[in-house]
C-alpha cells in the first residue's frame, strides 16, 4: 500500500509554527470507529533548520489517502494534533482533534485549520482489539470477558512522506568518518518506548548504501528528519530506541545510542559489532491472557472497545470468568468456583462487583444455559439453577448420572417444550442428551452414540435436533421419544421389578454377591436390591453390544444393606437389550 503523502507549504492556511501530526480513522453507520492508523506528520519545506513549521500561514496537502475495502465504512476521519512546540509549553503529540470528515472514496485533502478550529469536543480514541471466551449485551453496550488482549504501545512515532523521499526519516552514507562498512546495505527503524517498557509500532528508513570500497569499514550514516518529541512527554514515552541492520542484513538490532526527546538528526558511526546482538527487534504481537477480566463497548457502538475500558475480578489464577449474562441492572459473572454480579448504574467509574456466592459456579466449558426461568449451570455434580438471587439444585433426581459427568456440549434452551437440554460426555466415555422439562419439573434422558451436539431448529414449529453418530435426530414433539431422520428409533429404556423373596422362617439373611446376566447395548443399567431395611444400588454404563455377567459385592453398592430379612430386584436402563437373569449369594445368619 502507498502510504499517505502529506507535504508541506509555508503559504495558504492558518496553520501556526511548530510540528503536527494526524492519524486517519474510518467509522460505520453504527458509530463504531477503527483504531488510529500510524500517525504521520510533514515536515516544513525549507531544507536547513528546525523541521517543524514556522509562521501562521503554513498548509499541508493530504494524498492517498486509503480507500477502505470494508464496505461498512460510511466515512473516514483525519484527526491532527495541535502545535507540537519545543517549550515546556507544549501539546501532546498524542491528543489528535478532529480536523475533517470525508467520504470513503475521497483520496486527498488540504489542511489550512488553525488550532482554534480544531474540535475540542471531538477527539480520537485509541480501540484495543481483543478475543474473548463469551460476550453478551448489557444497556447498549457489549460485554467481552475471559480476555485475550495484545501488549500494546500506543504512542507512535510518525512516519513522514513527501512523494519523493526526501523530507522523511532517512539516511545518508559519507565515505570515511566512523567504522561502518562501505559499499553496503543499512537500515533504521525507531520505535517509542513507554513506562511499561513497551514498544510502539515502529517507523523504517529506505535502504542506505554507503559508498566507497566493499572492503573498507570507514563509512559514517547520517540519518534526518528523527520524530520531535517535546521534554513534557518524558514521563509517557521514556526513550527512543534506534535499532540497525548489520552489513546487507535484513535484521535489526538495538543500537547503543540513547535520544533525547527533542533530538530530531544523528551521525552513526559505529561498528556492527557494538550493536547488541541479544536484543532484536520484532514486529510480532505479545497476547496476553486476563482471564478474570472483563471488557465492555462504547454505548451503542458494540464494536468499538477502549483499552481503559476494562474491569478485573482477582484473582487472575484459577478461578476464571467462564460466562456472563444480562440481568437486568447488571451482569451475572459466573466463575469456575464463584458467582458475582456487576451493577452498571450510572457512569462506569461508579459501577460495582457484588460477590453472590462462592464454592459454586460454571464448573466445565459449555455447563451453562438461560432460559425464560433463570440460568441454569453445571456445578460440583448436579445441576443448578439461578433466579433472581436465589440459587437452586434442580438436577438431584438425576444427581448419579451427573455426578459422572466430565464433559458437557453447547447446552440448548428449547422455549417450545420448555426444555433445558444438555449433551454430556460420561466417565467412560458415554454420551446423552439431558432434559429438564421445567413444564412438570423432570427429566428426560436420552442414550446417544457418538453424539456431539444439539440445536434448536427455527420455523413455524420449532424443533430440536443433535448430531450422533453421524445421524441427525429430531425429537417428538408429543410423544418425547427421538427420531433418526433417515434412520430407526435408537431409544428404548427397559425396566423389570421382581416380587419380594424371604426365608420361609422370615430369618435373618446376610447378604454376599449379586450376578447380573445380560446382553447390553450402549447406554446405563442401574441394579437395585430392595429390602426391608433398605435399598442398594449401582449403575453400570455400556458403550457396545455384547453379552456379560456382572458380579458385584453387594457391599460395594451405594447405601449397602448387609443384611435383611426380605428382598426384591428392580433392574432399569437404556443399557439393556436382553436380560437373562440376577442370581443372589446369601447366607442365613443364627439367631
């Protein structure tokens, strides 16, 4: 791409002395705005001297200015700063005020506007981009949160560009003088650094050749037109770092040499062994990582997101924001461990975190899911639901199906049936699509093969469908029971409760082992022994067709019963394509 030209005159505006710089902005129908581009400045027309303005006559002509491709753009932006001045006295050459309006296919402007005209009310912002885990809208404004945000220096050096490569940060090789080869290839670049140690986006000069024989090293470099900072910035951008190729290379490295602020020329004559080969410039992006972090938009632009518009629920470690939600006056935060909510009333330097509980929250990826009742989440086991500051465990009916539970897919809120629907991943590797009806409050559990998602199809009727086993299947709307479009039913939940057993002199029975002979499928078999003092059970999960026998220590069930004097089977589960018996080890006990 061109970069812009802005060239100078010292005729024909009311611009006054000094140095300027403007950056280019593009805005949408929206409001939202891009960041600033690369600012860049002009430097005067005389060939000796200061390279800022003098007079109050001075004009800049503008040209190529980019035409946007993204048709989004309704309008771009030039924003310039006021007189950047050597005194103690002067602008920040980082304020940049809007100077103009212009169409997106408009290429070139002459800017002739004093300071005065400049628009105080209306100034650029720098935008961060950024990636986040979740967003959700809240009062106009789009809230990001579990943030990836680039290490950014916003404090740029200008580029300069007079069409013919003379009035721009640049070099010249001289013969004899220093200890830089001859007859070779430098470059510059020169990059401001911030408090934090931070480098901005770097200015670059053309290839220098210097002349002379290719063997010699008596060249010196004299670069021009260095960016003018003035002293009252020492405290924002505490250096500017020159780095430097060595001989015909393409890498730069830290130059020893240290800039004043104000140092706008410098005479280069070291050799390529006092540059500082451990510190090379790079042009890639550090990222990093605030995952108890939150970012929120501009009101009413969703996409235009300010660095300092950010809010951190510490600790960073371990207890990550895994979602948010909009809750009226605020937004629901919900962390691995923690619940919190932040109030929005009023200007954001007023709004306020309220922890609502701890040792609960979205314990896995994709655990949540709101609904016209509340947001309901997986937490410690079971299923829980939020509602109005109240917090309550709905999925205890199912609470050994969930207990096993070690992954979960994107959960689905059907708003027809009123069913919260969650695909999860067991212990061992089954899978099955949860439903909670909150209509009639229960569940509905459906055994799937390969199942890797659910979703909610929109029409005249909605209807919902997941994705198993390279099938998709459609649920019944009256009947509850799944549909394989293409295929055949896959779900049959059997079920078989025996008559009680006692010894014919009602003794008292220990109880040993229990064998279970069955053909299973894929899917869950729960075994129970009911007795007169209670009853044991255990789940069983199949992932393939085959026959088995299962032996089990009836002291190995949950809640055992040792002994009894009566006893019953109940055998259940979508597990089960044929059962062929349950035998029972048991010993009478003396009395």
């Amino acid at each position: 791409m061109v970069p812009v030209t802005a060239v100078h005159s010292s005729t024909g505006g009311e611009i006054g002395a000094g140095w300027y710089n403007y950056v280019i902005v593009y805005e949408a129908v929206s409001g939202d705005h891009s960041s600033t581009s690369l600012p860049f400045t002009a430097y005067r027309d005389f060939t000796t001297g200061s390279t800022g303005f003098s007079g109050s006559t001075n004009s800049v002509e503008i040209s190529n200015i980019p035409i946007p491709i993204d048709h989004r753009v309704v309008k771009k932006k030039i924003y310039r700063t006021r007189a950047i001045l050597s005194s103690d006295l002067s602008n920040s050459p980082f304020l940049y005020y809007e100077l103009a309006i212009i169409e997106p296919e408009t290429t070139t402007y002459t800017d002739t506007t004093s300071d005065d005209n400049l628009s105080s009310s209306s100034m650029a912002l720098f935008v961060v981009d950024h990636a986040g885990l979740c967003y959700s809208f809240h009062k106009g404004r789009l809230f990001c949160c579990n943030l990836k945000l680039p290490v950014v220096n916003f404090l740029s050096p200008p580029y300069s560009n007079d069409g013919l490569e003379n009035k721009m940060f640049s070099g010249t090789g001289v013969i004899t003088g220093g200890e830089i080869a001859n007859a070779s290839s430098y470059k510059y670049r020169l990059v401001y650094v911030d408090e934090n140690g931070v480098e901005s986006d770097f200015i670059e000069t053309p290839e220098i050749i210097t002349p002379g024989e290719e063997w010699e090293t008596l060249a010196l470099i004299d670069l021009e037109y260095i960016p003018f900072l003035p002293s009252s910035e020492a405290r924002r951008v505490v250096a500017k770092r020159l780095y430097r190729t060595k001989k015909d290379g393409n890498i730069f490295f830290q130059h020893p040499v240290v800039f004043g602020h104000n140092q706008i020329s410098f005479t280069d004559t070291i050799a390529d062994a006092a540059l500082d080969s451990t510190k090379i410039h790079s042009t890639s992006t550090v990222i990093k990582e605030y995952r108890s972090s939150i970012l929120f938009s501009e009101p009413g632009k969703p996409f235009t997101f300010l660095p300092e518009s950010i809010i951190s629920l510490l600790p960073e470690g371990g207890d990550e924001i895994m979602n948010i939600f909009d809750d009226v006056d605020g937004v629901l935060i919900f962390k691995r461990r923690s619940i919190h909510k932040l109030f929005t009333s009023g200007d954001p330097v007023t709004w306020r975190v309220v922890t609502i509980a701890e040792g609960i929250g979205q314990a896995l990826t994709n655990g949540i899911i709101k609904s016209d009742k509340g947001v309901h989440f997986y937490s410690g086991g079971s299923i829980y639901i939020y509602n109005g500051g109240t917090i309550s465990n709905t999925g205890n009916p199912i609470r050994q199906t969930l207990a096993k539970v070690q992954k979960l897919f994107s959960a689905v809120w059907f708003s027809q049936k009123e069913w919260c629907c969650f695909p999860v991943e067991l212990i061992g590797g089954s899978r099955f699509l949860l439903i909670h009806d909150l209509k009639v409050n229960c569940w509905y559990k459906f055994t799937h093969p390969g199942l890797s998602g659910v979703s909610i199809l929109k029409g005249t009727n909605e209807s919902l469908i997941s994705f198993a086993g390279g099938q998709t299947v459609k649920y019944d709307e009256k009947t509850f029971g799944p549909d394989i479009l293409g295929g055949l039913d896959i779900e049959v939940q059997a079920s078989l409760e025996t008559g009680s057993y006692s010894n014919p002199t009602y003794s008292l029975l220990r109880l040993r082992k229990i064998w279970l002979y069955l053909t299973t499928i894929q899917g869950e078999v729960e075994l129970s022994i009911v007795t007169d003092e209670g009853e044991a059970s255990a789940v069983f999960t199949f992932d393939d067709e085959t026959q088995r026998i299962k032996v089990l220590p009836t002291s190995g069930m949950e809640t055992p019963v040792d002994f009894c004097r009566k006893f019953a089977f109940k055998v259940s589960g979508a597990g089960i394509k044929k059962l062929v018996g349950v035998k029972l080890e048991l010993r009478r006990v003396r009395e």
